[in-house]
C-alpha cells in the first residue's frame, strides 16, 4: 500500500531574488507502508529541504505531496501542525530534547498536545520503555544522559503517538559508531514492527540498514539502490560505488 | 582598532546597551537634580528648611543606592552577553590586559555618555524641579543657580564609584573568560534541583505571615513604627524566600495534578518553565515584586499625608495659637501674648477662653475607661472633658443634658454608646463636629472629648486661650511672631502651645518633601523595574526560542504557541505584581494607624489613595509588560539569532 507520494516536487529559496537556490529541482518517487528509505547525498543536496517538505514545515513551490492521500500543499500553518502530531514522528540528529522537561514529559509531549489521558499515555510508554532500555532514565532530565541515551529518549518521542511516519534527519550524525549502531538496531527492529521510516543520513554504514537508498544531487533523485538479500557489507561497497560516481558528477546506472 | 571592536560590541548587543543606557541617563539626571537642590544656598533659609534637607538628603541615599544597584545589575547581565564576544578575541590572541582595557574603555564611555548626557537632562529639569518641590513645600520664592557646580561634582563622584567598582568586578571575571567560553555557552540549562526545598520555602511563608499578621495588629502607639519597620524587614526576607523557594515548591504540587500538567499543553509548558528558572530568576522576580511594593508604599504614605494636611490642620488649630496654661497662668499668657504682638505690630485677639480637664491617656475596654500612664502601650486614646456650659458658650448652642448624659466628640475611633469614666458612666449622643476638640498635646492618642454636666471635682483643669490675628501678614511675619510667642511663654507642666503657621509651615515641608522625594525615588524605582523587567524578556526570550522551536516540530500550532507564550510571560510577570498588591493591602491597615500619629483619621480617603496608586502601578506595569512582551513574541519567533549571544 502507498503511504507517500512525491510528484515533480521543487522548492526554490528567494525565487524572486537575484538568485534563487533551487534546493528541488523535480523530484518524485512512493514510499509504501512498512519501508525503511534512507536518503543519500552530499551537503547541500537539498536532503534536509526535502524533509522539511514532507515534516510540513515547508511548502513546495510546486508538484504534489500526499501523505495517507492528504495533500500536504492545501493544510494550513494551524492544520499543519495538528497533522505533524497526529502522522508523524521526528528524530534529529541534536536530538531536540527540551531541557525543561524531564525524559518522561519529553516523551509525553506530543501526546500532552494532542490532550490524551494520562492513563493512555502511561500505557503507551510502559512497553515502549522497555524495548527502548529506558525505565531507568525516565525521571532524569535530558542533560543528565548521554548522547545515545537521548536519541532513544527522542524516538520514544516520536513513536509514542504511533505515527504513520518516522522522518529522522542524521540521526546518528552526533554519535559515535557503537552507539551509532544500537540506534540503527533499534529503527530495524521497529520497523520489522510495521513502522513505516525515512531517514536522511550521509553515513553509508547508516544508509546499509535501510531496505532502499535513494541519491539526490542537485534537486534531483539520481539513482535508486534496493538492499534486497544482499549482506550489509555488500550494500555498504554498493552504496560507497554509487556516491562515488555521483560526486563525480556522472549518471548512475542501475545495473 | 579598540574603538571599533568597542562599536562592534554596541553593535552586537545594541538591545542591552540602549535601554542600559537610557535609564543610566535618568538615574543620572535624578542624581544631580538632587545633589544640585540640596546644596542650593536659596534652600537653605526659610521656615523648617533643615527639616526639606534631610528629607532631600534621605532621597540622595535611596537614589545613589538605586543607581549603584542598578548599576550592577545592567554590567553583570552585559558581561554575560559579552563573555563570548571576549572569549572570541581571547581566542584571536587578545591579552588579558588588552581585554581590561578593551572592557573598561567600553564601560567608560558608557557611563561617561551617560553621565554627561545625564547631567545636561538634570539641569533642564533641576529649575522646575524646584518650582514644585517650592509650591509643594509652600516656602519662600527660591532662585536656584541655573548650574550647580556641587551638583556636578557629587554626580560625577558617583559615576566614578560605580566605575571603578565595574572594572574592578569585570577585570575579576576576564579572569574567568577562557576561549572556552565558546564552546560552553549555549548549552543546555541546568536540569532543575531534583530536591523540593521544603525548609526555605515553608521559612518564607513564616516570615511573611508572621510580617503580615504584625502590619495587620500594629496599634497606633509609639511602637507602631518599630513593628512597621520589623514587618517591612520580615516581608523583604520572606518575599525572597518564597519566590525562590516557595514557588518552586507549589509548582512541584501543581506537576503532581494531571489536570493542570499532563493533561493540558499550556501548563505543562508554563510549569516546566518556570520550574526550570525559578532558581535563577525567584530572585530577580523578588526584586521586582519588593521594588513595586515599595513605591506604592511610599507613594501612598505621602500622598496621604500631603491630600490630609489640612484636615490635620483644622484638627490641631482651630485658631492661630493656642495656649494651653494651668488656671493661674492664665492672666500672665495673655498680657505676654497682647504685649508681644503690640510690639510687632500684630492685631492680635482671644477668641476663646475656657476650661478643660487634665488629658488622660487610657485605653476603652467594653465600656469602661480606664486612665494609664502616658507611655503605656495599650494606650489609644486621650481623655478630656468640658462642662456643658463652656461648650455652649464655645458654639452658641444650648443642650440640655441629664446628669448621667454626656456629648462625645471623637473624631478619631469609634466609642461605645455607655462609657464608664471614674465612677460616673455616661450615656453618650455623638457629635460630629466640634471645632474645638482640639488635641492639645498632639499626642499619638486620639482625642475624646466629653462635655459633661459637671466637671468631676477631683480631675485637675487647664485653661485654653485661643488667639487670632491678621491672616494677612507675611508668612515670615507669622512665624517672627509665634517664635517670640513661644520663647516668652512660661512653659511649665501641663503646658501645651500650638501654633498655625509654625505647624503648617512644618507640616507642608514634611508632606511636601516627603511627596517630592518620594515622587522621584519612585521614578527611579520605575525606571529600575522596568528595565529589571526588559532584561528578563529578552534573555527568556533567548532561551525559550528552541524550545519552541522544537515544540512547533512535534505538533505544537502557531495559536498554542502564541498562548503558551502569552500563559507562560502572564504567570511570570503577574507573581511579581500580584506579590506587590498582597504587601499593599497588608501594610495599609499599618500604615492607616502611622498616619494616626499625624491625626489622620480618614481611612476613606487613604483607601481611595491607595487604590489610586496601586491602579496607575498596574497601568504603567501593563505597559511595560505589554512592549516586553511583544520583544519576547518576536524574540521567539524570529529565527536567526540576533543577540544570540545573550546567554544565560
Ligand atoms: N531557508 C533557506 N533559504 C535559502 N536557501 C536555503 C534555505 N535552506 C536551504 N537552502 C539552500 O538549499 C540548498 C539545499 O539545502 P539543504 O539544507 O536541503 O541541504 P542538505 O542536503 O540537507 O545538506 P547537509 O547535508 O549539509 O545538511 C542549499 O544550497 C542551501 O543553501
Ligand atoms: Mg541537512
């Protein structure tokens, strides 16, 4: 079933100044219910730009987005938000905790938006605590954790209102490789769950773990890797080949 | 090279300099205004002058201390927006010295400006200053200096304390600055004390309930005023306590309620918080809460004093002078006073001449009187009595009276309709005027005046003179006399003079100057709070801008933001003032029973008074809240860091 639609999507900075960025050019490929799609390209791609899309914190500048066949293009500032609380989770790669808040509120939070019971929110967090590894945490506050610790707090964050779908940008920029890893386990094991996930990262041991990679340059999706059965190893050679010859500035072939 | 990185640095932090330095400008301009009045020669030499020059002296001390306070408080939240621009050139390679003299160059120029700035501003308003200060003082004509050189100098000699004082403290901190300062600011605040502090929190609300129980019980004796200033001590104490404290501890209860936390976006937010910057900002909250108090206390005493100083008038001197003799003086006061005015050519006359009781001091307990010694502390009241036939010669009417009936005329408590004097009692009909129920010791008690059919044999009698003479002569005149009445009279025991124009002229340089000084320690204390005020917003505004960045992010919408914001500023800013209005409303009934010192007995129109000064508080406060407000909506909401080097 299709979960996200991109359609000739473009979004263009400053299109009435001197000189407009054309962060997207035309962009358009479908997501399905119950992937993981990693997102690959070099900075300044216009990788974040396309999240920023689809986390209806931007609007495009022209094509068509639908999300669960909502068009994204006709909600407003106010419905956008309401959406983003009811449809989608966020995990950055600062992770976005608010020092304020112990890691339980944090994780509370959207849900506090959305006006849940307590009761309700309490049930939610009890097994999500548990496969996250974070009973101990929770009455911490987030300055008092570690880096890895915290992005778990932050999915628990973002899966806690049970979103149709996961948007993580870099998720695992601030870490270091181990923890990096128990991050990556983590999305692999909620998604063999059903959730659906999009995570833009430039790290291709990151992009391994997903079931599909797809490469923007300049605006543009350039290619389109399908892990498949292969090992993580050969996905990974796959993945480094095919940035190779993007940042060289030559077409890549699928076969 | 210095004089452009010191313009960079304005530049950068023009939000903390502007504002900084305008209310420098007006502390300045008030500084000089006073210094420059209290040393005028043309001050100096009129009736009570001594008496506006402490008064202005007591001003200069409240405003200095203002001035340095403020002072201090506006360098140290600079050298924290400054600290990373510093920790940048120490990085560049910049020295120590370099940075000091870079930092006090920066906070010379500043005060310097300002000063000179200041003191021009001063010296445009010093003339009309002292118009007013001279109509509300009702002195002689005045001409002031148009500059005043002593004024100068005092201002500049205090500018030059604050600034060494500065560059001391910041050549301190540079010690401090390290490059790391760069990586270090920005960070995430300090997660809040996991530990309620139940001990200070519940020492705080002692110390105010003890304070507010003793403003509410003080008695109008002589100790009233020592309790008023042990109460204001206890309320300082505890408002700290309970806005560091206190706050914390009731918003650790409120998290513990689902209703107003887990189930409601807006409290979770502003709980959380407050919560997370109670600690550091209970005390600035405090400050502003104590400072707001203060000017409306003392807005209200003198104003007060100064709306009720005729009524006092009316009440202590019905006539020009009174003279107050035991019966065998009588002869002697008024040939004294009759030769006296025949020398100056005064046309004086006695317009009344009759006999009182001994006042006793007692105090009403059901229906008795019972009759103490002057310095008892339960005393409240003064005793007198007159015979029927003396109040009916002193007001032309007759009345009958019954010989266990009695008039009462008291126009400062309520007295019970049977009352118990010695051994007689009295069935009482009130009296609402009585122009001569004079207080003739001026006591703190007020007066009850009794006429009664027959003096009791056994109380002693005084003999009241009241003289009139020409309003006419010339207040200098008027008090020439009264002074050569005053030295000439045989003033033995049981002896009380009172003079009109010796008391008003008294009388108007206390309100008066009490009502100037007071006009303008409030002005600066505005001006204080204000920026105490600004400071706060901007920095809050710094610091909540991510988070509601990242709240926007998971799902909060821009109308729950702008109310978030508007119930989180609200809370923060309607503590403080509601605080204010608690400690106004405790210390009026104390305050009521001061004024009862300066027979004020009229507690409708110090009411009226009060509501007055707490309603243009709120105004101006509201305004203040409403422009900071609006810096902190778009603080939050802009997205590139202006000041993003206001750390906190
Ligand atoms: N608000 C904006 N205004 C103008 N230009 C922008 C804006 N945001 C992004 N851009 C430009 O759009 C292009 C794409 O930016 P984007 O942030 O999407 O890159 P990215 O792929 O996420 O890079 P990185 O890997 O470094 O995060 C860049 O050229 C950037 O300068
Ligand atoms: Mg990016």
């Amino acid at each position: 079933m299709t979960l996200l639609t991109l359609e000739h999507v473009a979004r263009t900075f400053g299109a009435n100044t001197a000189h407009p960025v054309h962060a997207l050019r035309d962009v358009s490929f479908t997501v399905d219910a119950g992937e993981f799609v990693a997102i690959m390209g070099e900075s300044g791609a216009g990788k974040s730009t396309l999240l920023n899309l689809l986390a209806t914190l931007d609007q495009a500048t022209a094509g068509q987005l639908r999300l669960q066949n909502q068009d994204l293009a006709q909600l407003s500032a106010e419905q956008a938000a309401k959406f983003r609380r009811d449809h989608l989770g966020f995990v950055f790669q600062s992770f976005n905790l608010l020092d304020s808040l112990t890691n339980r509120d944090n994780i509370f939070l959207p849900l506090v938006l959305k006006r849940t019971p307590l009761a309700t929110m309490q049930a939610r967090l009890a097994p999500l605590a548990e496969q996250l590894g974070l009973q101990e945490l929770l009455d911490r506050y987030p300055q008092e954790i570690s880096g890895g610790q915290k992005q778990r707090v932050a999915i628990a964050r973002a899966l806690i209102t049970q979103p149709a779908l996961l948007l993580a940008d870099e998720p695992t920029g601030a870490l270091d490789s181990n923890t990096s890893q128990q991050i990556l386990a983590i999305f692999n094991q909620v998604n063999a769950q059903g959730q659906t996930i999009l995570m833009v990262t430039h790290s291709a041991v990151a992009a391994s773990y997903a079931q599909r990679v797809l490469f923007v340059k300049d605006g543009r999706i350039y290619h389109e890797l399908f892990r498949k059965e292969q090992s993580s190893a050969a996905m990974q050679s796959q993945i480094n080949n095919a940035m190779l010859t993007l940042s060289k500035g030559g077409v890549a072939n699928d076969d | 090279m210095m004089i452009k990185l010191l313009a960079s640095l304005w530049q950068a932090h023009r939000r903390i300099y502007w504002p900084a330095w305008l209310a420098t400008v007006v502390l300045v301009a008030l500084n000089y205004l006073l210094f420059a009045l209290a040393s005028d020669p043309s001050l100096r030499h009129f009736g009570f002058s001594s008496l506006t020059n402490a008064l202005l002296q007591i001003g200069i001390v409240f405003i200095v201390a203002i001035t340095l306070g403020f002072l201090g408080y506006a360098d140290n939240f600079l050298a924290k927006a400054q600290s990373r621009a510093f920790g940048l050139y120490r990085m560049l390679g910049m020295t120590h010295w370099q940075l000091g003299g870079l930092m006090s160059l920066d906070r010379f120029s500043f005060l310097a400006t300002a000063g000179l700035v200041g003191v021009c501003t001063g010296t445009i308003f010093t003339r009309l200053a002292g118009q007013v200060l001279l109509r509300l003082i009702d002195g002689t004509a005045i001409h002031l200096a148009f500059w005043s050189a002593r004024g100068t100098a005092a201002t500049a000699v205090v500018l030059a304390l604050g600034l060494v004082g500065l560059i001391v403290v910041n050549l301190w901190r540079l010690q401090q600055v390290s490059p790391q300062a760069l990586f270090t600011t920005g960070q995430l605040e300090k997660a809040p004390a996991a530990k309620t502090p139940w001990l200070s929190g519940s020492l705080g609300l002692l110390c105010l309930g003890l304070a507010y129980w003793q403003a509410i019980s003080v008695k109008p004796s002589m100790a009233a005023l020592v309790q008023f200033m042990g109460a204001t001590l206890l309320v300082v104490i505890g408002t700290y306590l309970v806005f560091m404290a206190g706050s914390i501890l009731i918003l650790r209860q409120l998290q513990k309620w689902p209703r107003c936390y887990y189930e409601s976006p807006r409290g979770m937010i502003a709980i959380s918080g407050l919560l997370t910057r109670m600690r550091a900002n209970g005390a600035g909250l405090a400050t502003i809460c104590l400072l707001c108090s203060a000017v409306m206390v003392l807005l209200f005493g003198s104003l007060s004093l100064y709306v009720g100083r005729s009524r006092i008038q009316r009440l202590w001197n019905p006539a020009a002078i009174q003279v107050v003799t035991p019966l065998k003086q009588r002869a002697q006061v008024h040939q004294t006073v009759v030769q006296l005015a025949d020398q100056q050519g005064v046309a004086v006359r006695r317009v009344a001449d009759y006999s009182i009781t001994v006042p006793q001091y007692g105090k009403i307990t059901g229906a008795k009187f019972s009759t103490q010694l002057g310095g008892a502390a339960s005393n409240t009241a003064t005793l007198i009595l007159i015979s029927r036939q003396t109040y009916q010669r002193l007001t032309h009417h007759p009345v009958p009276l019954a010989a266990n009936q009695a008039l009462v005329y008291s126009p400062g408590q309520a007295v019970p309709s049977r009352l118990k004097v010695g051994e007689a009692t009295y069935h009482l009909h009130r009296l609402a005027h009585f122009k001569w129920g004079i207080d003739p010791t001026h006591s703190i008690f007020p007066p009850i005046y009794l006429v009664v059919n027959q003096l009791p044999v056994q109380l002693p009698q005084l003999r009241v003179q009241a003289f009139d003479y020409q309003r006419t002569l010339p207040t200098t005149k008027k008090l020439a006399f009264e002074q050569s009445v005053m030295a000439a009279l045989p003033m033995a025991d049981n002896s009380y003079l009172s003079m009109r124009q010796t008391i008003k002229t008294f009388l108007n340089g206390l309100t008066g100057g009490t009502i100037f000084v007071g006009f303008l320690i409030s002005l600066a204390m505005l001006v204080t709070t204000a920026i105490v005020i600004y400071f706060k917003q901007l920095t809050e505004g710094m610091a909540d801008r991510h988070r509601f960045v990242t709240m926007q992010a998971v799902g909060l919408t821009p109308l729950e933001t702008a109310a978030a914001i508007r119930t989180q500023v609200l809370a923060v800013f309607l503590l403080p003032v509601g605080g204010a209005l608690l400690n106004l409303a405790v210390a009026f009934p104390g305050i009521h029973k001061i004024l009862k010192l300066f027979s004020m007995y009229d507690g409708w129109l110090e009411l009226k008074i009060a509501v007055g000064v707490a309603v243009l508080l709120l105004v101006i406060y509201l305004s203040v809240y409403a422009f900071t407000t609006r810096l902190y909506q778009r603080v939050v909401a802009s997205g590139q860091p202006t000041d993003g080097d206001v750390v906190r």
